[in-house]
C-alpha cells in the first residue's frame, strides 16, 4: 500500500481568535509537531486548499492565522468552534534555531508576516535564555491591522519590541512609518554578529533586507521567508518553483545569501 | 449584322457597349481552379479578345472584345475548361461540351477560400460548391448562391439568395479540459458569448453557439475536437435598385444532404411563383409576394431533415425608404 | 536478438498481450484535428495493429498514460472523503524514444522530487509496460539525436518497423509471447541516428541571462496559450482544483489538471501579486527550466527534443532556435 501524501487529515476546531476584521487565528486539535517557520495544506474539502504558517504550537494542538483573502479564506472564516478543517503537513524547511543560539536575534516582520515567526517568538519567550538577545521590528498598514496584540504586551516584558504602523489613526501614540525606518535603531551595536529574521510581502523584505545589510548585517546571518503560489507543498505542482530550487522543499524560510539568487 | 442576343446571352456572351463586340463569361465553381486554365483564358483574351480579363465579382472570367462571328471558335477553345471545371464535377451538358455554356441565368457559385487553405474554415467550400452547381446547373433561373467556411462570410453569403454558412459542432471532452479559459473569453470576445466556466469546466449554450469552431481552435489541450458539419442557410439576400438587404438566417444546423435539397427545391418554388410577365424575376422579389410561410414549404417538401436542424419560425426584412423628402434634408438649402 | 514477425504475426502477439494488458498507443483520429478535414495524432487505446500510427508524431505525448490531464484526487461526501475507487489494470504503452526517455524524467520528479512519492502517477506507473518502436524517420523539428535520448534503453519491448517485417527485442518477461517465432541472434534495436535539426545545448548558463534582451523577442511573439507544455511530454505542472456538484452541494471532488508556465495564473498569489508578467520572461523560466534548472536537479537535461512545442506552436515560436540562439548569447556575454 503507498501513502497517499495528498490525503489530508480531519482537525477539529478549538478556539477562534479575531486578531483583527480580516485575520483570524483557528486553534486546532492535532497532533502534527511542526519546525518553527514550516507551513500546512489547509483544506475544506469541495471549497479548497492552501498552504498556511503555523503561527503557533503546542502537543495536541496547532495555531493558523488565516487573512480573508480570497475563495477558501472566506469560507474559512465562515467556521465555528467544533467544525472540521482538514490539513496535511507540515511541510517545508523553517528556521534554523541552532545558528541563533546564544546570538542577538532581529526579526522583522511585515504585516501577516508574523504570522509564520510567531511561534518562534513564542519559543524563545518560553525559553529566554536561548538567545542573547532578541529584539522585534513589526509593522501594520495602521493599528487596526496589528495581529496578536496581547502576544506583543506579554513580549514587551523580555524582548525590545518596535512597532510601528504605515498609517496612524486617532488613538496610535506609538511609532509610524515603514519598517525600512527603523532598521538603524533595532540594529543597535556590534551588528556584524547579529541574526537577522525577516518577514512580509515581497518588496517589504527586499528593501528591508537592504537596509539591514547596508547597516553591516553579514548577509549571511539573515533570513527570509518566502510566499509563492503552491498547489501541492511536497515538490510535485511546479508552481513554487524558482530556478532549480523548490520554494515548498528548500523553503520557505531562506538563508539571505540563496534568496538573493532566486531570481523569477 | 444580326444577332440573336437572347441566344448568346443564353450562351453567356453579353451586349456590350462597342457595337460588334461581345463577352465571355466562364464559370469557376467555387472559385478555384487549376492553373492550366489561366492558359485557355489568356489564349482566348489574346487572340479573340482585346487582350485583357476581367475578374468578375463572382470569381469567373469575362473576356472582353471578341467578335460576334468568333463565338463558335472560342466554344471549341473553351471546351477543355469546360469538360474540367463542370464536366468532372458531374454537371450534366445534354449538348455537349463544345458548344459553350448553356445557361447564365443561375449565377457561378462562388466560396470563399474554405478549408483547402484557411484555418477559420470549416469545410472544403470549393467541394461543396461543386455539388451545389452539379444539382442546380445549367439553369436560367436568375439565383445566386455562395458558400462561406465559417461566420466572418468572408464570401458574402449574406449579399446571395442562398447563402451557405459551414458550421461545426463543437465537442467537448471534459477530462483534457485544463481550464484555461482560453475558449471561454474567446467566444465572448470574438463569437456570441456561448461558452461559461462553471465547476473549473467549459458549459456551451447551444442556442447561442454559432458553429463557428473558434473554441476548437483555441483549446490547446484538444478538449474542443470537431463534430459534425453542419450549415446555416441566409437567404434573400441582394443589392440592386429595389430594397438592397443582407439575407437572414433561414435554417441552422442543417445537413449537407438538407442543403442541396432546399437549393434544389428552391427551382421548385421560383417555378411556381415567377411573375412570366417581367423578363426575368429574381428570386427575392417573388419571396416578397409569396411570403416566409410559401417559400419555406415548397423549399422543405420531401426532405429528409436532420434531427439537429433548426428552422426559422419566421423571417423579418428591414425595406428601403425611397422618398428622399422622409430622412434626406437638403443642408445646403437657404 | 531479434525475433522477427510479419504484421499478421506480431498482431496475433498483440491480440495474446491484450488479454493480460490494455494496450494504449498513438492512435489517427480522422477530422478530429483542429483544423476542418485534418486528423489528429493523439493517445488512445488500440484493439490491433492496425490502430497503431507509426506514421507520423503525435501531438501529445505518453505521458497522459500515466499523469492524465486532469485526474480526480479524492471524492468528498457530506462528512467523509475517499480516494477513486482505483484499480488501474496492467497497460502496454507503444512510444518513441523520445517519450520513453521523458518518462524517466516524470518519474524523478513524481517519484523522487522531495522526500514524497505521488501516489497518484505511481499507481499508474506500476502497471504501465512501454513498448518502444523505432523511427523510421526523423521528423520535422526532432532533435532527439541533440539530447542524446534517440536511444534508449530499460523498455519492455522494443521494435522496428522493417517494411513488412518487425524486428522485436522484447525483455525477458514479454519473451514468452515471441517463442517460437523466427529469431535472429545478429540484428539488434536501431535508433534513429540523424535529425534535420541540431541544437547545442549551451554551457554556462546562468541567471546573467535573465535580463538579457534575447527574451524580448518572445514578448512580443508569445500568445501564452500553454500548447508548448501541454504538448511536450516531460512538463508536470499542475493545478488543484476543489468543486462541489451542482445537483448536490454536499458532495464534490478534488482534482488536478495540467498547468502551465506560459499561461496566465501559473504564479498568481491572494492579494494579485505575480511573478513573470512577461511573455520574455516565461519562454525564459520553461527553456532554463528544459536545459538548465531540471538538470541541476538531476543530472540530467528535461528536454529530450522530440520538438512538439515547435509542432504545435501557433505562432511559429521554434524552442530548438531559441536554445541554438542562447548559445550565441552566452558565448558572446562570457
Ligand atoms: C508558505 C506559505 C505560507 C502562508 N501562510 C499564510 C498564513 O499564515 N496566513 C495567511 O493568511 N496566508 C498565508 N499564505 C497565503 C495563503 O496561502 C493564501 O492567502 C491563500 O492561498 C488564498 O486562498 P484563497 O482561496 O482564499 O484565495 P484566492 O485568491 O481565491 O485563491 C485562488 C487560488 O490561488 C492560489 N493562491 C492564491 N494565493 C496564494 C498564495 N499566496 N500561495 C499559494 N497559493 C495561492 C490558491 O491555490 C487558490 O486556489 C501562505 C502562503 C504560503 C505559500
Ligand atoms: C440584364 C440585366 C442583368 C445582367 C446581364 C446581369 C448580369 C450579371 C452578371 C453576369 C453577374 C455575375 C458576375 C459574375 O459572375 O461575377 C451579375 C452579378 C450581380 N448582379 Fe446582375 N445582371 C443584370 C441585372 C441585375 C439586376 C436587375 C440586379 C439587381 C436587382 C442585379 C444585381 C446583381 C448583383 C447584386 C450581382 C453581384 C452579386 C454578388 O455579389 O454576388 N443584376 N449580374
Ligand atoms: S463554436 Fe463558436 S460560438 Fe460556438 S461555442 Fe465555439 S466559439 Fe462559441
Ligand atoms: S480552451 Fe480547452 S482546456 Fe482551455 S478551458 Fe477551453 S476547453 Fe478547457
Ligand atoms: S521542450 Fe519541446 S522538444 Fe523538449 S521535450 Fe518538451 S516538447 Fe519536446
Ligand atoms: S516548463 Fe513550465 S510547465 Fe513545464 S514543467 Fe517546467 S515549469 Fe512546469
Ligand atoms: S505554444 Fe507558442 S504561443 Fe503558445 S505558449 Fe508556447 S511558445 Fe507561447
Ligand atoms: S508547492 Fe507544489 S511544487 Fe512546491
């Protein structure tokens, strides 16, 4: 008998979190153990399928935080607390844990781009002795759009945490402006031993990934994750493809130095 | 001199404006020939004519400036043409070959390059010509028929009393359909807007599909592959002094067997109903007395039709307003 | 060692063979081309030999055999799903050696691509036998000789078509349906030794090339119909799909369908964003990824020159020009 690695896996629904209007977080029953940074295939099965970040876990449960974008994503935020989703994974390479032991850890991210890191933030909550030091550049469109707003509070209490948003409203009396902004200050001293996360759409990580390594980041101590259209997370759809490398298999979370040479 | 002009006319030698001059007019059913005629024609042209052809609208030949009194020679010249282009086809001559055309009444049956050559085509409309000059040839009824391949009528079989239009039914085979959406945005774009993507897969209205065959063109993964051919009939169509008009849609979806038989039913009809008193009625003026309901059962009578056929309930011709006070103003007037 | 039947005798062969197998092969089918009056060359299932075409390349290739174009996945009911009800009988595949080679390629990436073997192709793939035949000629736009996959070896069977005569190598376990049949221990399988076409796969490539203007010309050339990777037997791209029926919602299925990276939407993400806009710039990911990219991967290029993307390209784009012509860009940039 072969194993069928497209058969998903039913995983009931525990919790329904609404980070914000358009991202919602589903906790659910399962045991799949995923690296920090891996991804699933979410599915709800005559609607659709798509790979989603775990942005947190624990034996016997996972977290997705899913942005109403589209076909399933609307469908999905349409679920209640006892429903079904079914999901097979995880999939992909995540973050290489080892290479920030003990190092200054940066993460950057933009957007739903915390999503992917914040089970790596939450580890090292957990664990804060792993890394020297870790600091946290994130940033929204505006304050409306902050994701795990009561995860940030709790990690103002071990890490430097920056947040800043695009578009203040009235209310917002912290930072504002693009992430690119504020590299100089989370870079602080003795940068060239830093480690670098950074996550978020396209552009986000180019210029910010610049701006870093314009502020004596080797480029070999940073990391990107990437986002490409995928159909089947294990190597087969072609449509994550760049080069001769396959986004689902060697990523998505990319060392700087590979990722500046995959070239669409 | 004297000349009988209703026997050369019948002869397809015209009165021309030289007195003393006649001519020819040679047939090209379906409007392709081979090469070697070109020869015979430029014979004739040379050592008859005044050295020069003219192509005419309907994709023969007239051979201007021959003498009355050369008529018999250049039957004989243009025997070989004759014996070729109609003879092969199966054109019945009771007279013989050599004695020119019998009949010019009933016009040559032009088509459009057809499928010998154009991608869009979707038949050899040269061959079906062929079988309609076979059923209806010779004849002096005035009648014009053309075959196009395919709906941009490149032949204007919407200018003809009978025009023919190919179709084809598109089939669709689900399990190579990739959804690409290539043949759905055409025929919205291009055709009628038949085909809609529901469930990732191509859904063809049948009434709204013209046969054009664009979809099957289209499908890079030979989802679309070619049914039967079928063809849409226009008719009455004319220009002329009297209420010019393009020809509308008569039967759909007709069979090849369907098509002849109407065409030759249609003898039938003007038979019945030609007005002996004028010289020559044509055919769409005697609809315009007879009515839609007349011609469509004197056409249909006896025919076998085929299940797929769709026919007119009923036919309606915009008409020309010929008192120029009605529309026309005079903007030059004080 | 040969053994060596008549058609008659290796018909009798195939009539034995089909009571163990379905054979499957390159089959004519009359006027399903999709031009009117043209046949198409396809994959389908044979009853004789007489079904076989050996005369001519098929559109598309051997690979539908095992990865269809479009392939159900798992059937869904209101609270359960399962997988097709899938006993795929054991099947003899007739190919040329370009095709047989491309199978290789399918498999290293459906069977050892990742650290997942596609369960899906490797049903299909377990109980698939190939049978190759020989060319007897090379056809317009083969380069097979270029690619080095004109030869080939590990097939079940493999046969050259020698006038009324066929010259059979069948592995040992399809041995036993040729006993007793003529045997020659001298004649071995003959590979087709020369194209009409070269190409030089270039050395150095690199993504210096990428924004090199040679893609430019595609830009403007390319209509993005997908037809060079429908067509060409090693593409492997495709696409899920989920649906539920229209006469019952509570029921549906997944599928995947063939996909392509010259057609709109290959790389399309939530929120619009999309990478190689460009016509240029696809031609450019399909050919590295044909002789550069795949053989990074496996040493081994993907491309195995049967030239159906130059067959089937409706606007005349030839991909062995365009790789004879990046090695002029490369020499020249280096
Ligand atoms: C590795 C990875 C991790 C991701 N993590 C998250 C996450 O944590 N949270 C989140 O909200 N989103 C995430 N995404 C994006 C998410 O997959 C898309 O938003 C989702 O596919 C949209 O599906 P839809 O049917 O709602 O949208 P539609 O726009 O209706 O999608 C149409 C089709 O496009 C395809 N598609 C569209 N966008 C993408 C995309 N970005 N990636 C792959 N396929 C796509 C899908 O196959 C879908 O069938 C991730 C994407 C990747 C590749
Ligand atoms: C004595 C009178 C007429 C003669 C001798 C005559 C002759 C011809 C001939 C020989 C042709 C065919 C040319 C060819 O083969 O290409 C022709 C075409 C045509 N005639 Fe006449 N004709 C006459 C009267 C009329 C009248 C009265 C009308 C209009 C009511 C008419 C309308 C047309 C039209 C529209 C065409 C071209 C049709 C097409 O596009 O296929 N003709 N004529
Ligand atoms: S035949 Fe023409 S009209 Fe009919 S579905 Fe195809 S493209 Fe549309
Ligand atoms: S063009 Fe062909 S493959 Fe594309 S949607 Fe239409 S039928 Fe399907
Ligand atoms: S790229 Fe072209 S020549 Fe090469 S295998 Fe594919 S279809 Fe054949
Ligand atoms: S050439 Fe394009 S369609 Fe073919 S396998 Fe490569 S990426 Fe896929
Ligand atoms: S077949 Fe030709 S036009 Fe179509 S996608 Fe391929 S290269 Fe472009
Ligand atoms: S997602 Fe299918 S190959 Fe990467």
């Amino acid at each position: 008998m072969i194993t069928n690695p497209y058969l998903p896996q039913p995983a009931e629904i525990i919790s329904i979190t609404k980070e914000t209007t358009t991202d919602y977080t589903f906790r659910l029953k399962t045991d799949i153990q995923p690296d920090f940074g891996q991804f699933v295939e979410v599915s709800i099965p005559k609607v659709g399928e798509a790979p989603i970040s775990v942005s947190n876990a624990q034996p016997g449960w996972i977290e997705l935080t899913i942005r109403r974008v589209g076909h399933l994503t609307n469908e999905l935020h349409e679920l209640k607390p006892g429903d079904l989703l079914f999901i097979r994974g995880p999939y992909g390479k995540g973050f290489p844990k080892e290479q920030y032991r003990d190092k200054s850890l940066i993460i950057a991210a933009g957007g739903t781009g915390l999503a992917p890191v914040r089970n790596l933030i939450n580890y090292y909550y957990q664990h804060p002795g792993e890394v020297r030091q870790l600091s946290l550049l994130m940033g929204f469109k505006t304050p409306e759009d902050i994701l795990f707003k009561e995860d940030i509070e709790k990690w103002r209490s071990k890490f430097q945490v920056l947040l800043t948003v695009d578009k203040e409203s009235p209310g917002w009396s912290g930072h504002v402006g693009l992430i690119t902004n504020f590299v100089k200050d989370a870079v602080g001293e003795n940068s060239s031993a830093s480690r670098v996360i950074i996550v978020g759409p396209p552009l986000m990580m180019k210029f910010t990934s610049q701006e870093f390594i314009k502020y004596n980041i080797p480029e070999e101590n940073i990391w990107l994750s990437f986002e490409r259209k995928m159909c089947c997370g294990i190597g087969k759809c072609g449509h994550c493809r760049i080069n001769d490398t396959y986004v689902c298999l060697e990523g998505p979370v990319f060392p700087y130095i590979t990722a500046k040479n995959l070239l669409d | 001199m004297s000349v009988d002009t209703k026997k050369i006319k019948k002869n397809a030698y015209r009165v021309t404006k030289t007195r003393g001059k006649t001519c020819l007019r040679v047939r090209v059913p379906g409007g392709h020939l081979p090469s070697q005629y070109l020869e015979i024609i430029k014979e004739i042209a040379d050592k008859f004519g005044n050295g020069t052809v003219h192509l005419t609208t309907r994709q023969g030949f007239e051979i201007p400036g021959i003498d009355f009194s050369s008529i018999e020679m250049i039957n004989q010249l243009i025997s070989p043409m004759i014996v070729g282009l109609e003879k092969e086809i199966g054109v019945p001559l009771a007279n013989g070959f050599d004695k020119g055309y019998p009949a010019a009444g009933t016009r040559n049956v032009s088509a459009c390059i057809g499928n010998r050559v154009c991608t869009m085509a979707n038949c050899d409309t040269t061959a079906l010509a062929q079988k309609i000059e076979r059923t209806i040839f010779p004849n002096d009824f005035h009648v014009k028929i053309a075959v196009t391949g395919c709906p941009n009528d490149c032949i204007k079989a919407h200018m003809q009393d009978i025009g023919v239009i190919a179709q084809v039914e598109p089939l669709y085979d689900e399990t190579r359909c990739i959804s690409c959406k290539a043949c759905v945005k055409n025929c919205q774009k291009v055709a009628t807007g038949a085909l809609t993507m529901g469930n990732y897969k191509v859904e063809r209205d049948p009434h709204r599909c013209l046969g054009c065959g664009e979809c099957i063109l289209k499908c890079p993964n030979a989802a679309w592959t070619r049914g039967n051919k079928f063809y849409r009939l226009v008719i009455m169509g004319r220009t002329g002094k009297r209420n010019p008009r393009l020809a509308q849609t008569f039967v759909q979806w007709a069979s090849e067997d369907v098509v002849l038989g109407v065409i030759k039913n249609m003898y039938k009809y003007i038979d019945k109903h030609i007005d002996r008193t004028l010289e020559k009625e044509h055919v769409g003026y005697i609809f315009d007395r007879t009515g839609y309901n007349e011609f469509k059962n004197v056409v249909l009578e006896g025919i076998q039709l085929n299940p797929e056929i769709r026919i007119a309930t009923f036919i309606n011709f915009h008409g020309s307003i010929y008192d120029s006070q009605i529309i026309f103003e005079n903007v030059t007037k004080a | 060692m040969a053994y060596i039947l008549t058609h008659a005798e290796f018909d009798t062969v195939l009539q034995r063979l089909k009571q163990d197998y379905i054979l499957i092969g390159p089959v004519r089918k009359k006027n399903k081309g999709k031009f009117s009056d043209a046949d198409l060359i396809t994959y389908g299932q044979i009853e004789s030999l007489s079904d076989l075409e050996t005369n001519g390349k098929s559109q598309f290739s051997a690979k539908e055999t095992i990865f269809p174009p479009s392939q159900t996945l798992f059937y869904f009911t209101e609270d359960e799903y399962r997988e097709p009800k899938f006993e795929p009988q054991k099947r003899i595949v007739f190919l040329r050696a370009c095709d047989f080679n491309a199978i290789k390629r399918l498999d290293l990436l459906f069977l050892e691509n990742g650290q997942f073997v596609d369960a899906y192709y490797k049903r299909l793939r377990e109980k698939t036998h190939f049978f190759v035949f020989g060319c007897e000629k090379s056809y317009e736009n083969c380069f097979c000789v270029s690619t080095g996959t004109n030869q080939c070896e590990g097939y079940d069977a493999f046969l050259n078509f020698k006038g009324e005569k066929i010259n059979l190598f069948p592995s040992e376990p399809f041995k036993r349906y040729f006993a007793g049949y003529e045997e020659n221990e001298d004649i071995l399988p003959q590979f087709i030794e020369r194209n009409h076409i070269q190409v030089d796969i270039p050395e150095g490539l690199s993504t210096k090339i990428y924004d090199h203007p040679y893609w430019d010309q595609y830009g403007k050339r390319c209509i993005g119909c997908g037809r060079c990777n429908f067509s060409c037997p090693t593409c492997t791209c495709f696409t899920m799909q989920d649906i539920f029926y229209r006469d019952n919602k509570n029921a549906g299925e997944r599928r995947r369908v063939w996909a392509s990276c010259q057609v709109d939407g290959f790389t399309d993400m939530a929120g619009g964003h999309s990478y190689r806009k460009q016509q240029g710039e696809r031609m450019r990911f399909k050919v590295m990824h044909k002789i550069h990219d795949f053989a990074k991967r496996f040493n081994m290029h993907m491309c195995v020159g049967c030239g159906r993307c130059d067959d089937v390209c409706p606007e005349y784009i030839s991909f062995s020009q365009c790789i004879s012509g990046l090695k002029g860009v490369v020499a020249h940039d280096n």
